[in-house]
C-alpha cells in the first residue's frame, strides 16, 4: 500500500442458522476434538452428551420406531455454539482458501485478501470465496 499497491480484500460473518447445528455429524465432531488434542475426559463428555440419544416421530397420531440419532448438537447449550464453531472448520478455513488468497479467520469472522497486480490475482481471490462458500 505504501507503494500505491492495491490490495483487495473480502469481509465475512458466517450466518448460523438454527438448521446448521441439526446437520453436525457427531463422529466427524469428535474426531475434530481428537485432532487437536483435546484432553480425552472432555472428548469423552462430549461424546456421552451427543452420542447414543434416540428419537422417533409423531405423524398425525402415529409414532415410528426409535432410531439412533447421528448427528446434530442439542441447541440451547452452554456447549452448542462451542461444538458448533469446531465442527465448522473455521479452524481449517485457511487450508481451504490458502492457495487463492491469504485469510484471517477469528470465531465465526473471516477476511479473505490477496495483493492485486494483476487481473489474474482478481480471478484467484474470487477462486478463494468460491473455495470458501464451496
């Protein structure tokens, strides 16, 4: 910049709906844990508070069999934006974005930029939000 370069950048909060926290898949949650050497007593509390739950269905009067639930965090948790934000690989954001642009990522905030010289580099960061929303 102090050269009159051009650097363009993309600011992101990530939405998280209420939906979003029905669709993590608990395994692939504690594996995350395990990978980042998560203490193995909290890896273990949280899978005895998501795993092995149950649930069945009620449709105009009728109820189906209890099925295993697989995925999911119960919501209205001290835990569940918690799980959640592991889970969103906000952690892994920059593997996904790294070779189109340079990110900063903070909680659920992101910041995709990239140094412009050319209109290659316009096409490369736009390829790092497609990677990003992908």
């Amino acid at each position: 910049m102090e050269k009159g370069e051009q650097i363009n950048a993309i600011y992101i909060g990530l939405q998280i709906s209420k939906k979003t926290f029905d669709k993590v898949p608990h395994q692939l949650l504690l594996q995350k844990l395990k990978l980042y050497k998560v203490d193995l007593s909290i890896i273990d509390g949280s899978k005895a508070f998501l795993c092995f739950r149950k649930q069945k269905t009620r449709l105009n009067g009728f109820f189906s069999e209890w099925t295993e639930v697989i995925g999911g965090i119960p919501q209205g948790t001290i835990l569940d934006a918690m799980l959640f934000i592991i889970i969103l690989y906000i952690n892994d954001l920059p593997d996904m974005c790294k070779q189109f642009a340079n990110v900063v990522s903070v909680a659920d905030d992101a910041k995709l930029y990239r140094h412009i010289l050319s209109d290659e580099d316009h096409y490369s960061l736009q390829s790092g939000l497609c990677a990003l929303q992908e």
